[in-house]
C-alpha cells in the first residue's frame, strides 16, 4: 500500500488550521462592520453592526454567512468599477464559512 505523501514545508503547523479559520473570520467580521458602520440608513446600519458583531464574536456563524454571501453578491453586481473585485473576494471568503464554520475563539458549535 502507499502512503499518502503532504508535501508541506511546516507540516507541524497545519495542525493550526481551526486558528487560521478563527483569524480570517475575525477579520471578515471587520471588513463587514467598516461596509455597515458607514451606512446611511440608520435601520440598515444598526442591523448590520449587529450582524458584523454576532461574525465577529462568532455567534450563528453559518446562517450570518449566508447572509453576508447574499449581501456581497448584491455588491458585486451593483459596483462594475475596481470595488467589484474587492467584493467579489468579500463574498467567496463570507461564502467559504458556510461550508468550514466558525472556527476557534467561537460561541458557535459545527452544524
């Protein structure tokens, strides 16, 4: 039988993968509250740092994901300048923590 081969030049650190998902949702969470921070309508500006706090504190992760996956995709076809390929990694990387989940330093348990 072979073994499987991981070519990995640190293969002791991809044991770290669930820190690296808690990061990048961390910093989604920031991305999404500095999008609703600057809303002009009040009602969409207080559901949207809600939203962007629950991300953060990683409360409800998947369905606040998907959420901010439909948002995003709003975006992506309302701007057609260079901010529609900012959007566009926004919304895969709000898109992916439907799929991975909240990570470490999360409230949230994997569905």
């Amino acid at each position: 039988m072979i073994e499987p081969f991981v070519f990995s030049i640190w293969p002791g650190l991809l044991g770290f993968e669930n820190v690296a998902i808690g990061v990048l949702r961390i910093i989604l969470g920031y991305l999404w509250l500095k999008y609703f921070w600057h809303q002009v309508n009040p009602w969409v500006n207080s559901v949207g740092v809600i939203i962007s706090g629950l991300l953060i504190v990683g409360l409800g992760t998947q369905l606040i994901a998907l959420i901010l996956t439909i948002i995003g995709g709003r975006n992506i076809l309302h701007n057609k300048d260079l901010t529609s390929d900012y959007w566009f990694l926004v919304t895969c990387l709000s898109a992916s923590f439907i799929f991975v989940g909240a990570g470490l330093f999360a409230f949230d348990l994997p569905i």
